[in-house]
C-alpha cells in the first residue's frame, strides 16, 4: 500500500482528529507506520522522535502531540459540506421521508417515538415544530458544523464538474447563511473554503478554530464578504495570519488565540478595528509594535499571555512606544504584571485608554505596601483596594474590569492614593524623595488638586533626642496630662477661698491613640482612685473661642448704678475662651479627637456625685454641691423625698400591725378563748424585753418644730398636736348665736367641721380597715360558739341596745324633757356678757350631740301648736362595727 501521497491530510479516529505528518517505515519495528499529530495534544506519546530518531515535525510546541498508527486502521468516514449540514438539521425528516417511500409503515414514526427515561414516558412539547423549522435548510442564518468531520465541498477527491454542482447545490440549499461555524473538523484546503464562501453570498462571519490548513494561499483566492475571521487554535504563524489578512478585503475582526505567537513579526491589514490575541506566548508589549501603524484599530485583547514588561530591553527614547489615540479599550487580564510601574506607563503607551482590564495578575497579589509605610501587617490587597490604586495612577480611564468609575470613585481613589504617597514620604527622610517621587508620576498633579498630603518625617522625641518612626507604635502614642483639682481638708466656707481650697494633682500617661474613652477612663480611674462614672474628662485645647463679654461678666442681679454708666463710654464688647471638649462616653476610638500632628493633650478631670433626690450627677466641689442643694428643685425633691420614706414607714407598720392582727386572731380562734382578754396572756407571746435606758425626752418646742416640719412636707399631724397649729383649712365652732322671736328661726351650725388633707383621708381610711373584723361561721348561725360563756358582759351591752332601738318612748313623756333641757341650756341676759355666755354654751352644744346620737328625739303630738325651737341638728351616723 503507497501512502506516501496522504501526508497533510486530515483523519479522524474514533472522534479524535489528527494530520498525518509522516508515512513509512520506523526503526525497530515491522511494516509501514503513519506518524500524526493529535489535535488534543494530551493525546499523543511524543513529539515525532522515536528511539533519537526524529520522523517528523509537529507544530504544537507540546512533547505528546505525536504518535504512530498503523496505516490499515479505520477511520472515521469524512462528510461533505451538504452532508453535514443535512446530518445537523435535517436527517430525522429525510429518515421519515424514505422510510415512507419505501412502505414501512410497521416501523412507526420516528418522528413521534416516545422517549423512555427510567421506565417513564417523558413527553415532547413543542419539539416537532422547532425541527420543521430547522429542517427548512434555505431560511437557516446561523450554521453550526463543528465537530462533524467535515472534509470540504466533497467528502473525498472529484471531478471538476462535481465540485462545481457541488457548490452550485450549497448555493440553493442554504443561500440566507450569515455566520457559518466550521471548527474542530477535517478542512486543510483554502480552496474549499474559499468555493463555500464564494456560494454563501450572505456570509460575514466565519469560524475555522481548531482546524489545521495549509500554510501557502493559492493565488486568486479572494474572501470579499467576510468581516469577522476566527482563527483560534489553527497553529498559524503570524506571517500566515498577517499575510490571509489582507485577502480578506472587508475584515474588521480577527481573532488568533492559542496560535503560540509570541512576536508580531509583520503588520496587519489596516480594516482591522478589533485584535484578540489571548493564550499567546506574547511578554512584552513592545513585542506588539508592528500594530502601531494601525490608526483603526479600537480594541486589543491580550488576556492570558506572558507579558511583565512594557519593553523587552531597555526603551529606545527616540522611538517610544505608542498607539494611536483611537485604541481605547485594552485587555491585559491573567498575565505576569507584578509591579506598579507597569500601570504607571500604560497612559503613555495608551494615550487614549479609556477600558482597562487587567485582574487576575500576580500584582494583585501583593500588599498595599510594606509596613513600614502602612504601619499595619502585610497582607494581600482587597479587590476595593486594587481596584482605587489602579484607576487612580491612569487618569483618562472610564471604565475598569468592566465596572463604570464614577466621579466619586475616582476622587475616593485618588486620595487614598494621594496618602499612600505621604505615608511613603514620611517613612523615609527628605533625601530619598528623590527616589519616591519618580514612582509616583501623578502626585504633583493630585497634588494641585487635593493638596499636598501630611509628611511627618521621623522626629526627636523631647529630651531624648531618639528619632522616631512615624509609622512605628511610638509614634501613635498620644502623652496626656491628666489634671484633678482635689478639696483641701478645711477649706472654709467663705466663696473667696474657694481657688485657694483646691489643689490641683496632675498625672502624665501615654495612651495609644486606637483607645476608646471607655479604656480612657478605666485608667483615670486607676491613676485617682475614682469610680469609673463619677467623673467626667475635659479636653482643654489652645483654640480660643469669641465670646460676647456680656455674658461673662453680667449676673442675675441688678443694681441701679448700672443706670448712671455712659454708653457713649467705650467698652470691650468681646473676649476669648479656651475651648473645652468633653470626651463622651463611646467605642470610637480618641485618635478621632485629636489631629495627627498633635502629640501631647491636657485634659481636666472632673469628679461628679450623683443626687439622689434630683437624679442628675453634680460637680463634686462644695461650692458647686452647696449651689445645688439651694436651689429650689432640690428642696422640693428632698421633701418628697422624705415624705415617701415616712409614708413608707407608715405603710410598712400598718402592714406589720395588720399580719400580727390577724395572726393573733387566728391563734385565739384555735385555741377557743375571745379575743381581747386582758387576763389570759396568749403563750406564744415572747417575754417583755429586757429594760433599756429610756432617751432623753424632747422638749415641747422642739416637737412643734419637727411638727411644723411634717406639716411641710405634708405628712399627717396626730390629733393631740393638731389643736396648737395653726393648720389652713381646719376650723372649728367658737361660738353660737340664737336668733329670737323676732327673726327668722334657723338650725345653727353645730358640730365641729374641718377640712381634711388627703393624707389624713388616707390614715382614716387604713385605720377603718385595720378595725373591721371578718365575720365568722358561727356569728349568726349558732347561739353558742367557743368563748359564750365568758361574755355575759357583752351580751347584757347588746341586749340593752336592741331594747333602745325598739323602744318608742311616747310624745308627751319626751317633750317635757326637751324643753326642760333647753331651759337650762339658755342663759338669762343679765349673767356676765355675750362672750362668756357664748364660751359656756359651745360644751353644752357638744353634750346635746352626743345626747342626741343615743336616743332619738320623738315626734311632737299633731294636736299641740307649733312653737318655735332651735333646728334640726343632722349628723352622720358612723357604720356600726360587725361583730366578731
């Protein structure tokens, strides 16, 4: 078998495709060989060298591309363009449309075969429809034939007039094809892809990826339509590639991935505008600088090669490298950039960069900066981070990773960007700024914009004469003097002496500035001995602050001198304190507070005391607590505070009395004997205690003073006291006044009546509970109970009041004896004056009362006339107590 003429020709075995690249014999093996090189590189065992003996030659760079198989091994059956495009979209229907020719009817329709999935009959819906519309091969815009061994307009070598009625029947099959997709199959001949684009006359986007042409172009061959040609992972060379460019007249896009290009060797067609070179061996752009001369090109991508560096050597000045201002967006992702300096050049390189995408480097990867500039441990940058650091250095980007950059994030950026270079500064002297700066070839212009940053270069700390880091822990200690004005032990009372009765105690403590004022006071509280909130810490800052001198020298008072000052006189009418900040308790941190340039603080302590009638803390001075408790809030607090402790006093015992009430009441209720025994003492009583010396008693001015005190504070006076006070809404009866004949007779108004505080309604209304008694099972119910017998006395007292109220003594019998009464009760005219008549008269009145409350007037006879007598005395009648 001659096999010698299939050499560059396409096979495939089982799906896999190859090229053959050498035909004949191998040394130490029998009969004729193929040596091919895999499509997959992974494939193969080698490179095309057997024992140190090279056969062939693969264009993959890979060292298993290559193998040998023998030439009498089948391979796959190849396809014409029409076959395969019949296999993709049209087979079930030609299967359907013989079987039917031939009368098989019994096989069914394939068409509508059910399809079984675990036993399950699983429905098509909509399907049929989608292939009728495939099936119709002469409205098909989009083709896809990858992958289906696809030889060229004929499966195998034809004649001259089969090629053309080949192509003729291309023509009228599918003549609306727009994008035409060939990848991954068995084409090496531009003569056949030339005669499919010739009879497409819509075509504008071809795909050849992954298949292996031949490298000469024949003469002739023109692609006149094409706009878009896909050469990815064909192993062209570049001057292949630049050369097929400019037979394409039209074209405007090409994409050459994965072709192992790692120069730019010739220039290309100047209709491109749109360049992808991505998974190339390119490392440099300068490697790049034959696409210089393309004024159209817009686009460049250069994801996924090698490139670290703008120039492979060092930059030519006389001729830098520059592409025109037209090239605007630039794809540089997942390749070797590890320094900054490489984004710092790309605006030269770029002028008219506007998209950049360049994630996915190694320069992602790194910190921030050193330590020794950022004060913080190294770590590998935030995506935020990489991100401001990178749009900051390029000034005419718009869009970066496929994100908009808005004005806000560009000025966020490039302040963040604009500190690092002050930090940078700062951490190294004066002389190696000569060297900082030119990193940095935007700081001048961020600085004409923002202002030139804060430098604090290493310093000297006072009196040591040791210079300091400014990025070092040192350097963020901030040194505060603690100040507290202590009471000396006998001031005097005088307020003159008050400056002079307070000593000043002052302690200096160095504190990071990332302490909050909580650990702030924790250690005041250590350093004075004070409770953690009974103080309060002033910051006392050199500003001064404008204030009008009226409000500092004018008081409260008035004095009629004021009135002789002439206006026209001449007077400061400002001055000028000191600031004073609180530090309010919270967890942000005092470096907040206080500026960075700012090393040393005075902060005034001051102690405070909680009052506990007010509720609110208070200087801890004696001028400030004796100011306080003269106001009148406090006294009025105070009262209620006192108030609430007797009325909880009161409360207290009532509440005691009231449970050693009832449990005397229930111990005499078990053991049988009636309450109220004077001579048989309960045994669970405890022995009278042991004598005390008795206090000293207090005066009787003196108890009028703590009277008059609770009378203040509205606390109830017992009775005894009452009568000696001159109590506002308490009156009483001093006199009466019995109208004669001659006037109109009128009941006077007898009794005494008083107008009774709340807190006295609310003591009669506890003792009224305190006495009521709960009724018994046996009060009523049983004539005799436990005890009867011992209580004649209370039977006879009883028995005696029934027989008083059911008594109804008679009219004539009472009478009398009122009249006698009243007789008695009036005074002659000639006995002393009014006025001692009317002192004897108000006891009298009491007595009637109470004679009245006992027996009841009985009803004048209808037969007797109507003389006049004194009114009708009406009394409210108290509630009987129950009985026990």
């Amino acid at each position: 078998m001659d096999s010698t003429g299939c050499v560059n020709q396409r096979r495939s075995y089982n799906g896999e495709l190859c090229t053959i690249r050498y035909a004949g014999k191998v040394a130490g093996t029998t009969g004729e060989w193929l040596g091919v090189e895999w499509d997959d590189p992974t494939r193969g065992k080698h490179s095309g060298e057997h024992q140190g003996v090279r056969y062939f030659t693969c264009k993959s760079k890979n060292p298993t591309a290559g193998s040998f198989v023998r030439p009498s091994r089948a391979a796959d059956k190849p396809r014409s363009f029409l076959e395969a495009l019949r296999e993709k979209y049209a087979s079930e229907f030609e299967e359907e449309a013989a079987r039917r020719k031939l009368g098989d009817a019994a096989s069914g329709d394939s068409l509508h075969k059910p399809i079984a999935i675990s036993g399950k009959i699983v429905e098509e819906v909509g399907f049929d429809k989608i292939r009728k519309q495939l099936a119709e091969l002469q409205e098909l815009k989009i083709v896809l034939l990858d992958g289906l061994r696809v030889a060229g307009v004929l499966a195998h070598e034809g004649s001259a007039e089969q090629f053309q009625s080949a192509c003729k029947e291309i023509e009228q099959t599918c003549p609306k094809i727009v994008e035409l997709d060939l990848s991954r199959n068995l084409l090496n001949r531009w003569r056949d892809v030339a005669s499919i684009c010739d009879s497409l006359k819509r075509l504008k986007t071809l795909k050849l990826n992954g298949n292996r042409m031949d490298p000469p172009v024949g003469e002739g061959l023109r692609f006149e339509r094409i706009t878009e040609l896909q050469l990815d992972d064909t192993l062209l060379s570049w001057d292949e590639i630049s050369a097929l460019t400019y037979q394409f007249s039209s074209l405007t896009t090409l994409i050459a991935s994965a072709n192992q290009i790692s120069y730019i060797s010739s220039p290309l067609s100047s209709t491109i505008t749109t360049l992808t070179l991505e998974d190339n061996e390119i490392s440099s752009l300068s490697s790049l600088r034959q696409l210089v001369s393309l004024d159209s090109l817009s686009c460049l991508s250069l994801r996924g090669n090698r490139i670290n560096k703008i120039y492979e050597s060092s930059p030519d000045e006389a001729s830098p490298l520059r592409f025109s201002k037209n090239l605007q967006s630039v794809d540089l992702s997942r390749n070797r950039i590890d320094n900054w300096l490489f984004v710092n050049q790309l605006s030269l390189v770029f002028p008219g960069l506007q998209t950049l995408r360049i994630s996915g480097n190694p320069l992602h990867d790194q910190s921030v900066g050193p330590s020794i500039v950022t004060g913080l441990p190294e770590k590998t940058m935030t995506i935020d981070e990489a991100y401001m650091l990178t749009l900051s250095r390029i000034a005419s980007l718009k869009m970066l990773n496929y994100g908009t950059i808005t004005e806000k994030d560009r000025s966020n950026a490039e302040l963040y960007y604009l500190s690092l270079i002050g930090k940078e500064l700062s951490a190294f002297p004066e002389s190696a700024a000569r060297e900082i700066l030119p990193k940095h070839p935007r700081y001048s212009e961020l600085c004409e914009i923002y202002g030139e940053p804060v430098i604090r270069r290493a310093t000297a700390l006072t009196g040591s004469g040791v210079a300091v880091n400014p990025r070092s822990v040192a350097a963020r200690l901030l040194r505060i003097a603690f100040c507290l004005r202590r009471e000396l032990p006998n001031p005097g009372n005088s307020v003159m002496n008050q400056d002079n009765a307070l000593k000043e105690e002052v302690k200096v403590k160095e504190i990071p500035r990332s302490f909050d004022t909580y650990q702030v006071k924790a250690i005041v509280s250590r350093l004075f001995d004070l409770a953690p909130y009974e103080f309060r810490l002033i910051w006392e800052t050199d500003e001064l602050d404008p204030v009008s001198k009226q409000n500092i020298d004018d008081e409260d008072g008035w004095d009629s001198e004021d009135e002789s000052i002439n206006p026209s006189e001449p007077r400061n009418s400002s001055a000028f304190v000191k600031r004073e900040v609180e530090l309010v308790d919270g967890t942000r941190d005092i470096g907040f507070l206080f500026q960075s340039d700012l090393t040393e603080a005075r902060i005034r302590v001051e102690p405070r005391y909680w009052c506990k009638q007010c509720k609110i803390f208070i200087r801890d001075t004696a001028f400030e607590r004796t100011q306080h408790e003269a106001t009148g809030k406090h006294q009025g607090n105070l009262k209620r505070f006192l108030r609430d402790i007797h009325r909880d006093n009161e409360r207290q015992q009532r509440e005691t009395q009231r449970a050693k009430s009832e449990v005397e009441r229930l111990r005499q209720t078990v053991s049988g004997n009636a309450a109220g025994k004077s001579g048989n003492a309960a045994s669970w009583k405890p022995a009278a205690p042991a004598p005390q010396a008795s206090p000293r008693p207090v005066s009787l001015d003196e108890r009028k003073k703590q009277m008059a005190q609770l009378a203040e504070m509205g606390v109830a006076i017992p009775d005894e006291y009452r009568g000696d006070m001159a109590l506002a809404g308490e009156w009483q009866t001093v006199s009466e006044k019995v109208i004669g004949a001659d006037g109109e007779k009128t009941g006077p108004s007898l009794g005494v009546r008083k107008r009774k505080h709340e807190g006295d309604e609310e003591e009669e209304e506890a003792k009224r509970e305190a006495e009521r008694f709960v009724s018994k099972g046996w009060g009523s119910r049983t004539r005799e109970y436990p005890g009867a017998q011992d209580d004649a006395d209370l039977d006879a007292l009883l028995e005696s009041t029934k027989d008083v109220k059911k008594a109804k003594p008679s009219t004539a019998e009472a009478t009398p004896k009122e009249n006698d009464k009243e007789a008695a009760d009036v005074p002659s005219k000639g006995e002393g004056d009014s006025a001692a008549a009317d002192s004897e008269q108000m006891p009298q009145t009491e007595k009637e009362q109470s004679e009245a409350a006992a027996v009841p007037p009985a009803p004048m006879a209808k037969s007797e006339p109507e003389e006049a007598s004194t009114g009708v005395i009406f009394k409210k009648r108290k509630p009987k107590v129950m009985r026990k």
